[in-house]
C-alpha cells in the first residue's frame, strides 16, 4: 500500500498483529494505491478473532486481505 502518487510503499504483512490502519477519511482513501495478488476480502467483525487470524498469517495460506473494525459495528446495524 501507498499513499499518494510518490509516497513509500508499505507491507502490510510485516507490521504484525496490530496491521496498518487505514483512514475513515473517503477522500483520503482515494489516494491510496494498492497492489495485491489477493482473491479474497475477508472482513472480521470481532478484533480478538482478527488477531489470531494474523498470528495465524492466514493471508499466507489463503491468498487474502484481512479487515476489522475492532469490534465496532458498522453505522448501519447500529442504528
């Protein structure tokens, strides 16, 4: 991942379990390049189950971006 057209790219695998975050910003978001050999998105919704998921290096076996919102639902179910 990388921000902005001249910006470092950064390896999200290496950071470990705490992973890289990602801004609720949309118009930040936009300037985010990313580049993936990827097949899946998989979202999870409890933070613990995320953790073990990268302890786990899950991406490693299966070909996959994992995302959490650390256990906060998203606007939608909340209201």
């Amino acid at each position: 991942m990388r921000e902005g057209e001249t910006g470092q790219w950064i390896d999200c695998t290496s950071r470990g379990s705490a992973g890289v975050s990602i801004t609720g910003n949309l118009w930040n978001i936009e300037k985010l390049t990313f580049k993936t050999d990827a097949r899946y998105i998989i979202v999870v919704e409890k933070d613990t189950v995320f953790q073990r998921l990268v302890q786990d290096r899950l991406f490693n076996e299966i070909p996959c971006i994992l995302i959490t919102a650390k256990g906060f639902p998203d606007l939608a179910t909340s209201m």
